[in-house]
C-alpha cells in the first residue's frame, strides 16, 4: 500500500485547503471546489500508479475544463493573472487570488510546477498539438514571460487609476478575449518552433511566480546516480528540456519541470 501515500498525501492537503476555506469563508463552494480538484488530481496520481498511459492527460481534462468552463464561462470568475491582480487590488481574497496562491504561488513550494502539467486549461489543449518533445533547441527569449506579466499588471492598475466602472464585466471579457490570444499564440508559437511547450517557455506570465517557488519544492524527480548510465533518453522526451539526470536543485531548467514524469516512465535503469 506504500505505493499509494502520495495520492492519499495529495487529497488530503487539498481537502484540508477545502474544509479550511469552507469554515473560514462560509462559504460551501470552497469545499467543493477543492475537494473536486483535489480527488482529480489524487485520481491522476492513482491512475499513474497503475500504468494507466493516459492519467495525466486525464487529470489535466479533468480540472483544466472545470475551471474554464464552469469557473471561467460560467461562473464568470476571471481566474487568469488579470483576476488576480483585479481581486488583489480590491483587497478581496477570493476567487483568483486563492487560487494563485493555492496553485501557482504557495503551492509550488511543495508540488512545483504540478499545476502546469496536470491542471493549466491553455497546456490542457497545447498538449493536444504533435510536438510532444521539442524538435529544435531552446531559445533565449524567456525574457518575454516579464513583459507579458508587466502587461497584465499595467493593464488592470490602469483600469483602478483611471476609477473605470463596471471593471467586473471588464475582467469577464478579459478572461474570454485573453483565453483566445493565449491558444492562438500557444498554437503558432508550437508550429513556428516545434515545441508544444513554447508558449509555457516563452510567454506564460505566470511563470514569473511559479519558477521562483518550484526550485525549492518538495517533490521533485530526483537521479540515483549510481543506477545512471548517461543514455540520454531522459532527456531525449522531456517535454521541458530540463537535465534530470542532475540531481541537484541548480539542474539546467530544472525550475522548467512540469513533474509529466515521462522521463521516469522511460528510463531504462529506474534511475529516476
Ligand atoms: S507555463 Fe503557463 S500556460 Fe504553460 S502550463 Fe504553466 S500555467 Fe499553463
Ligand atoms: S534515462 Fe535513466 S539511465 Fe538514461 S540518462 Fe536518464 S536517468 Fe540516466
Ligand atoms: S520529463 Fe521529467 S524532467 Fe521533464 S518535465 Fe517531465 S518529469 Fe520533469
């Protein structure tokens, strides 16, 4: 049964998040929400467990289609960086302020960038795409991801500076027209470089929190390099060029590791 304490660990840190937010905010959707995310994710890890080849992908259906579709359309809650800062700004902890401090802030200190590759509803659709693994070298643009960022930010503080009103529908078509530019640019963007995850290397603002946090998380894939026989298939399906074969924190892109574990599941000496 040791296998399977990680799931269990999973679900109960999102249920304790759950029942936290329901009794302090009194308010039953925080039970559900998490609870929701937290037996999807808990399912995904099981599924894993039992070789299921598709259990990452289901997770990332699972949640990335709840909070666009339920949250985002029909709830009309902005959950994109934009939502948060909105919700910040008005000093409100909610919505899209709980759940970047829950997924994307707090979060990666323990699972790292397990967000992006189990629950990021623009990756849940990039994955879709054929590069799986990325057929040119890596680009130095990462820069880009602190312009997009700025951007979101200057945006919504322009929107409070200039006192405009009826910000809530604003932020509704914020997340409608922000969604759109995010799966069109995704999408060129793994054509022109041949790399699913190109918008996640270059352009995501989100990254901007999330990397910072993942380099000290506590769960990570680590190499026993005793068992290592430097074959390089790790790194040859790594959708994120990270070097695991390094296991120290410093690895070249390890703050990059969306945990997808496909280096885990194709070393030929369990090494990972
Ligand atoms: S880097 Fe951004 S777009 Fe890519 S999976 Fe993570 S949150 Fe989603
Ligand atoms: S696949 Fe395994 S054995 Fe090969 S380089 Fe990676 S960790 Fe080492
Ligand atoms: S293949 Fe391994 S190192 Fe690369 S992103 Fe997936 S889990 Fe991380």
């Amino acid at each position: 049964m040791k296998k399977y304490v990680l799931p269990v660990v999973m679900l109960a840190v999102f249920e304790t998040v759950a029942v936290t937010l329901w009794l302090t905010k009194d308010n039953i959707f925080y039970l559900f929400n998490f609870s929701y995310i937290g037996c999807s994710i808990a399912l995904g890890i099981f599924l894993y467990i039992r070789q299921y080849a598709h259990a990452r992908r289901i997770v990332q259906l699972l949640v990335g289609l709840y909070m666009l579709v339920y949250l985002g359309l029909i709830c009309g809650e902005n959950m994109q960086i934009e939502g948060f800062w909105y919700y910040l700004f008005t000093g409100v902890f909610e919505a899209a302020t709980i759940h970047y401090a829950v997924a994307k802030i707090f979060g990666p200190l323990l699972f790292g960038r397990g967000w992006c590759g189990y629950a990021c509803w623009t990756a849940m659709v990039l994955d879709f795409l054929p590069y799986k693994v990325p057929q040119m070298p890596r680009k130095k643009i990462g820069w880009i991801r602190y312009v997009t960022f700025a951007a979101s930010l200057v945006f919504v503080g322009a929107l409070f500076l200039a006192h405009v009103g009826n910000i809530e529908k604003i932020m509704f078509w914020a997340f409608i027209i922000g969604n759109a530019a995010y799966y069109t640019a995704g999408i060129v963007l793994a054509y022109s470089f041949k790399d699913n995850r190109a918008f996640c290397k270059y352009i995501c603002p989100v990254t901007v929190f999330m990397k910072p946090m993942s380099y000290f998380a506590v769960i990570r894939v680590k190499c026993d390099e005793e068992k290592c026989v430097s074959c390089g298939r790790c790194r040859s399906v790594c959708p994120m060029d990270v070097d695991v074969t390094d296991a120290s924190r410093k690895r070249e892109n390890g703050t990059e590791c969306i945990l997808c574990m496909e280096c885990v599941k194709n070393c030929p000496k369990g090494a990972l």
